[in-house]
C-alpha cells in the first residue's frame, strides 16, 4: 500500500507558482521580491511533493516513510501508529503519528504526517496499516 500527495494538488502548486513568478516580472522591486518569493515556495512545495513519491509505503515487513534526508524503514514490531486529532483556531486537524520509541530512553523514530502529506484522511491510513501489520 502506499499513499502521495494528490496529484491535481502539485499541480496546482506549481502552476500557481509559475504564474506568481510570470507576475512577478511585471512588479516594481519591492513587489517583485515579494511575489517571487510566494512563487518559490508554491514550486519548492510542488517540487518536494514530485520528489517524495510515494511519502508513505507499508507491506508485512513494516512502514517506510520518505523524507527530504532518505527513507526511513519503521519495522512493525517497534512501530506504534495513532492519530492526533488538535484543534486550533476553531480548526479541527488530524495527523498520523509513527513512533518507534520504546521507552522514555530510546529516542526512537517519530514521524506526523497530514492529509496534504498522504492525499487522503490520515484516520484511514491509520486504519489501513493497522489492517495490514501482521499478528
């Protein structure tokens, strides 16, 4: 099983950020610096989703997530998966939590991942690997 980012949601990123960027050639400086920036975040956003395909993958041998530093295996035996639910500002959020520490010693490995991360509710992921881990 794996899970991405929505695929219509990069794209949507990196069209805002070329038009920002065209927009941008238009500004006076100070404009110009400002809406370029906003176009630089819209395409490393969209470039980071492109390069961490898939973010999330799972099978019987357990979890591996890939970040900007590599990819990170999550062994089942060690791997505990929850959902955090907050709210904030009168916004409701949930992310997926996989944690490998065993102990208040073992720093283990702790990884959250939102929707925007997975392109689905984080609550059926959770659902999804507690599913699929074997025993």
């Amino acid at each position: 099983m794996q899970w991405r980012a929505r695929t219509a949601e990069t794209v949507t990123l990196a069209l805002g950020g070329v038009l920002l960027a065209l927009a941008a050639l238009g500004l006076d400086a100070v404009g110009r610096v400002l809406v370029g920036g906003a176009a630089v975040l819209l395409l490393a956003l969209a470039a980071r989703d492109v390069l961490l395909r898939p973010r999330l993958s799972a099978d019987t041998a357990g979890v591996e997530v890939r970040t900007l530093g590599g990819r990170t295996r999550l062994p089942w035996p060690v791997l505990r998966v929850r959902l955090r639910a907050t709210r904030r500002l009168g916004v409701r959020s949930r992310l997926l939590e996989l944690d490998t520490a065993g102990g208040p010693d073992d720093d283990g490995t702790l990884v959250l991942l939102g929707r925007r991360d997975l392109g689905t509710d984080p609550a059926a992921v959770a659902r999804a690997l507690e599913e699929l881990r074997p025993g």
